[in-house]
C-alpha cells in the first residue's frame, strides 16, 4: 500500500513542479509582451529539434499552444498603468472622430495603423530622413520631417557643419530630433502654453455606445499635459519608441496629440464652425485637408492659413499672428492650381526649410546656410536640398537655384504660367519663391 502511495506522490511532485514553471513562464511572458517584446522559441531541455530523433521526439506532452492571431499590423506598445496622465472619455473619443470623419462610424484604415514615424539607417547620406511611401499619412511624416531638419541643421549642438550635421547622426541622436520636432509642434499647437501628448495603454478606457465604432486603439488613450514644452520633449524623447517603433500607431498618435494641444473645440472654431472634417477621403486613401498642414505648420487649424488671399479673424491679434513668420515654410504648386499663391510669410519662413505640396505629393526642400532668408546678397546664387520621402531616393538631391538668369524664358511662345512641361514639378515650386529662377540638379536626373 505504502509502494501504491509512494508511486503516485512521485508524478503528483513532478506535475506540481512543471507547473510552477510554466506559471513562471507566463509571468515573463507576459512581462515582455508588454515591453513589445517576444520570449525566444528556443529549445528548452529535454526538447528536442527538428532532424533529433524520430518524428515526436523530445517533444513536450500535451497540445501544442494556440497560434497567435494573424494581424496586419504588430501589436501596439503599450503603457505601464502606473505613468499618470488621465484616460480618454467616450466623449472626447467621439469628439476627434467627428473633427477627422464627420461622424463617429469611419476608423482609420489600415495604411494609416501601419504608419510610424521611421528612419533611414543611422550615420548614413539619408540618416536625418523619415520614410513616408505614397498616401494620406505622407504629409504628416513629410511636415515633421521639415522640423527634425530644422532642429538637427539649426538648432542641435554638434561640432560638425553643413550637410554633415544631418548625416553623421546616431539611433539615439535620431529620436531626439524625433522628440524636439514634435515637441515643436504640439507646442506651436497649444499656442505656446501647453502640450498634450497621446500614448496608448494596455487598459480600455471606453465602451462603445450609440453609432459610436471601436478600433481596439482610440479607446487605450491616455493624455499627459504639460505647461512646459521642455517637460514635453523630455517626456517624448523617454516614450519616443511609442511614436518610432512598429506597430506603435505613431503617426495616429501624433495626431491626436496636436488636436487635444490645440483643443477639439478651438480647432472646431478656426474650421469656421462648417461641417468639413480634417480627413478626407480622395481615390480611397485617407488624406489630410489644408486645414491639417495649417495646424502642422503654423499651430492654427484655418483652413485659411496657407491661402495667400485672404487674412484669417478681424481682431489685430489674429492678423498679427497670421503675418509672423514661422520657423519652417511652405511651397505649393500643381498645375490644376499655377495661379495659386501661398501666402507670403510661408513662402519666406524665418529659415531656409520649406514643406513642399507639388502636384499633391509632399516632399521637403531646406537650405544649410540660416541667412539665406534675411540677408538678399545670399539669395543671388544659393544652394538648396530636396527629399522627398520614398525608399527610391538614395541621396539627398542637391540643386543650385540662381535668380538672375533666365535662360528658361528665352523660348518666348510658351506661355511662363505653365512651363510645367518644359520643367520638373518641383521647380516650379522653386519658383513661386524666386520668380524666373533657374535650377541646376547638379549632374543628377531631375525627378518628381
């Protein structure tokens, strides 16, 4: 009797110790699925691997586990519970659907959950560039890369000069552009007095109600307000992987974050209280209105801001606000819109970086040299640099613009107002800043 017991207590042991390890192993499971992370499949002992033994060999008893679910975009990082901030309300959920959508059905697509804020390889040609492929999240990326060139040429401490200032640039060094360019912009947002920056949790704060349509992330905000934008650079750069890493939902983040910066409420307003949402749908991509690019450029969501005809608000401090020149700038030209002008504090921003719109593609045009657009001796013969955000770009385009010759205009029966045919795109928006300008691609094969 006393072998039958011995017999039995022996398995019971060995059970109760296998299964004291794969509690302990759910644990650290779990533990690194929250940091984004996946525990390495690797044989453990007494497994065996494929080619050891006969088929079932080493294998461990019982079923094998569920497969994870398939999913066409990688699971967000999440938030320790414990960082603060407070949760979103169903309210101010449905608050941002209406100001993007019209109304609260319509979610992001998936092109847009996919979309992150990512670099090309560090201490390379291209290290400072963000990767922004065709469709509606393109100008978001391309905005926002017009910041981080702004900060790493004009701002950022470094020993090295002119093009290298982009280029000799680590990983770190890449989210602290990352961190200062957004920081800039959700500030600009907050009108100079506050930030709010959006990061997801692991908890769900919202139950959906009415005609009110979950998408598993919206209803995981949490908000962090700042009264300093120095705070809020530091927190961004701390959580800037939330923004810059895979499946992270960045690019969505960051939107939300430069809408609560600004107030759904005033960004109601300064859409002059019409119906018009900030999204919308063109070819069955999700693209960003003018009023989106305003918010992105000048911290005002007008749909107005951009337009050089007509002045926003008819108190002095708005129009005030509306002729201050901004750090960075914008140039827009299509050939269904050659006659449309940007308005003039735009085209000449207080440095020489420049958001471009040409023919309804976003692309990004700079300078190195900070004087270019103070002093009018620099802008005889000057050097500028495109990117436009595709992987095909494997090098900074380098171009030479020089506002006194016209050699282009020698052929006096094409009509200057659509030389379109004869030019690139691209120097036509050139051109809405330096009239009758000339380019030179310096050897490289004009594109765009």
């Amino acid at each position: 009797m006393g072998d039958r017991e011995t017999e039995h207590t022996v398995p019971q042991t060995q059970l109760e110790e296998i299964a004291s390890k794969i509690s302990d192993l759910n644990k650290w499971r779990e533990i690194f699925s929250f940091h984004g992370l996946e525990i390495s499949k690797t044989p453990q002992r007494g497994q065996g691997s494929a080619g050891d033994g006969p088929p079932g060999a080493g294998e461990p008893a019982g079923p094998p586990p569920p497969p994870h679910p398939p999913s066409a975009v990688p699971q967000p990082l999440l938030l320790s519970p414990d960082t603060g901030g407070r949760p979103i309300s169903l309210e101010m959920a449905m608050g941002l659907r209406k100001l993007l959508f019209g109304n609260v059905l319509h979610v992001f697509s998936c092109e847009w959950a996919k979309a992150y804020f990512r670099f090309r390889e560090p201490y390379s040609d291209l290290a400072y560039a963000l990767e922004a492929e065709q469709g509606g999240t393109r100008a978001i990326l391309m905005a926002v890369q017009a910041h981080i060139i702004k900060y790493l040429l004009f701002e950022r401490n470094t020993e090295y000069t002119h093009l290298e200032r982009l280029c000799r640039i680590s990983r770190l060094e890449q989210g602290e552009a990352l961190a200062a360019a957004l920081a800039d912009t959700l500030w600009a947002a907050g009108g100079g007095g506050r930030a709010v920056i959006c990061l997801v949790t692991a908890a769900v704060h919202v139950m959906p109600s009415g005609d009110y349509k979950a998408d598993n992330f919206t209803e995981r905000i949490q908000l962090f307000e700042f009264s300093e934008k120095a705070a809020a650079r530091e927190f961004l750069f701390d959580h800037i992987n939330c923004f810059k890493g895979e499946g992270s939902h960045g690019v969505i983040l960051f939107l939300y974050s430069l809408l609560f910066s600004r107030r759904l409420e005033r960004v109601q307003e300064e859409l002059d209280c019409t119906a018009t949402p900030l999204l919308k749908f063109s070819f069955g991509n999700i693209t960003c209105t003018q009023a989106v690019l305003s918010l992105l450029l000048t911290g005002r969501a007008s749909p107005h801001e951009l337009d050089g005809g007509q002045e926003p608000g008819s108190d002095g401090g708005g129009i005030e606000a509306w002729r201050q020149r901004g750090p960075v700038g914008y140039l827009c030209w299509g050939r269904a819109q050659a006659e449309r002008q940007v308005c003039p504090r735009l085209r000449t921003p207080r440095l020489p970086v420049w958001l471009c719109s040409v023919t309804g593609r976003h692309s990004v045009l700079f300078g190195t040299d900070s004087r270019l657009l103070s002093d009018w001796k620099t802008e005889r013969v000057f050097h500028l640099y495109f990117y436009n955000g595709q992987q095909e770009q494997t090098k900074t385009a380098h171009l030479t613009i020089d506002t006194h010759s016209h050699h282009w205009e020698e052929d006096r029966s094409e009509d200057p107002s659509s030389p379109g045919k004869r030019r690139p795109s691209v120097e036509m928006a050139i051109r809405t800043k330096w009239a009758g300008a000339t380019v030179s691609w310096n050897g490289t094969d004009p594109f765009f």
